[in-house]
C-alpha cells in the first residue's frame, strides 16, 4: 500500500544515503541546562569537551562496550558566568576554558584508574587581565603559547610551559602561564582566536568586520596583516591543515576564502 512504498522509498533513500558517505547522527549527548556554545576534540579523539551558559564543562567519552556516549566529569564552581570556549592542550592533558567573568581557566587531566570510568580533572590555573568578557581561546601547535580574546578589544598571549607530550606534564601546583604581550589593533570585540597549524602565526576575527594575523617581532607580536571584505561581523575561521588556505564566516551571510601567496601574505581566492 502507500505506506509500504513510502517506507521502501525511505529505506531505499538512506541506504543511497549510507552508500554515499553522508553523515549520520551518532548520538545526542543531554546533560547542560542552558545554550551550548562550543565542543572541542581532545587531540587523540577520545573526549569530548563541551561548554555552555549553565557555566558548566563536560567531559565525554565514547563506552565501546555500551556503544554510548557518557558523561564522564563535570568541571564547574569555578567560572561565573557563561563558558564560551574551551580547547584541549596538544597533549590533550590541559584544558583551558574562556568565560564571560573575564577569566580564562586552565584544567589538568589526572590519572584514571584504569576500568574506572570518570575522568579526573582539577584547576590548576586562572588567567586573569581581560576587562570584559573573554570570548575564544586557542593552544599554539607546540602548546607553549595560549591565546585569549576579549569584548574590550584585545588579544592577550600568554607563554605556557611545553606540552606537546605526555612527559611535559607538570604538577598542578608548578603550572605557571605568564602574559608575554597584549595585542590592540582592533577597534571592536574581538570574537575568535585561532593558531596557524604548524608555525606560530595568530589569526582573529572581530566585530569590527576583519580578521588580522599576528606574528612575533624581535622583541614583540605584531599585526603582520589585515584582511578585509566582509561587510559584517567575523565570526570565526578555519585553517586548513597545510595552512595554506583560509575561510572566514561573517554575518554579511557570506565565506570567504584566502590563499596564502609567494609572499606569505593570506590574499582572496
């Protein structure tokens, strides 16, 4: 009848899906109280972390025996208000988590027993400095470097001791970052802060409707260049892994793509 045709037609249609290579959902993880704002892969692909406005980081991980997602640690009581971005460390035993208290909290992953299925995190360090709310933050590629962004306007880098392994972790008490240079340039927020994939070169999207890129001088960071054509906003970017290629999302409704020429310089196309 109808109903066995449009089900065969369903069923037709995600097997050409399936066939095709398009994305399914996996699974649904529930569990904050208020808006996401952002989730970030630890580097091996383990965890999953997520933050929000209920102020609260969690900590996923996938049981293969269940084939579940489960949440496996609840950072929070420690930041204010709305955690707005949290990124793993390139060792993935750090997490640094930026919030609209206009502090950025750095956790460190414990030991698991092993069979024991939480995961044990503690804070082991509160960047302080911004003015106002502190909107992204981002690990260098070797992980010595952290970058913060804020609604008043700047970008803050901070120099981390090393942890691109897991024999660079240190003990919680030890884990110092200090300030090494505050970058003003742009003359709105500034909305999202991301490293280069492979060379200490800094990208940052703001509200005054550019995106700037960063690089370290003889004895200071400077803006190497700026890219404008957006007619809003700037959202966010994304770098491919060569670092040859850039993409912009604005409010303007529009991505655009750059491509870094003989020069070095990151030009539309």
């Amino acid at each position: 009848d109808g109903g066995s045709s449009d089900e065969q037609s369903g069923s037709r249609a995600m097997g050409d899906a399936e066939e095709a290579g398009a994305a399914q959902l996996a699974a649904a993880l529930e569990g904050h109280d208020d808006r996401v704002w952002h989730v970030s892969w630890s580097p091996c692909g383990a965890l999953l972390a997520s933050c929000g406005a209920d102020k609260v980081i969690r900590i996923w991980r996938r049981d293969a025996t269940a084939d579940a997602w489960a949440c496996v640690a609840t950072l929070e009581d420690v930041q204010s208000r709305t955690i707005r971005s949290c990124e793993f460390s390139p060792c993935g035993s750090y997490l640094a988590a930026a919030s609209f208290d206009s502090t950025t909290v750095i956790w460190q992953r414990g030991r698991r027993e092993e069979g024991a299925s939480a995961e044990e995190w503690e804070c082991v360090g509160t960047l302080e400095g911004h003015e106002n709310e502190v909107k992204s933050v981002s690990w260098s590629h070797d992980g010595s470097l952290l970058a913060t962004c804020s609604r008043d306007k700047s970008i803050w880098i901070w120099e981390a001791p090393p942890a691109t392994t897991p024999s660079a972790v240190l003990p919680p008490e030890e884990l110092e970052l200090e300030c090494v240079s505050v970058l003003s340039g742009h003359a709105q927020d500034v909305k999202f802060v991301k490293w280069h994939p492979h060379e200490l070169l800094l990208f940052s999207a703001s509200y005054d409707d550019s995106v700037r890129v960063w690089a370290e001088e003889v004895d200071d960071w400077a803006c190497q260049d700026l890219l404008q054509g957006h007619q809003h906003t700037v959202w966010g970017l994304a770098i491919e892994p060569s670092g040859r290629r850039l993409a912009t999302c604005s409010q303007d409704c529009t991505v655009r793509l750059w491509s870094r020429d003989g020069r070095g310089k990151y030009v539309p196309g």
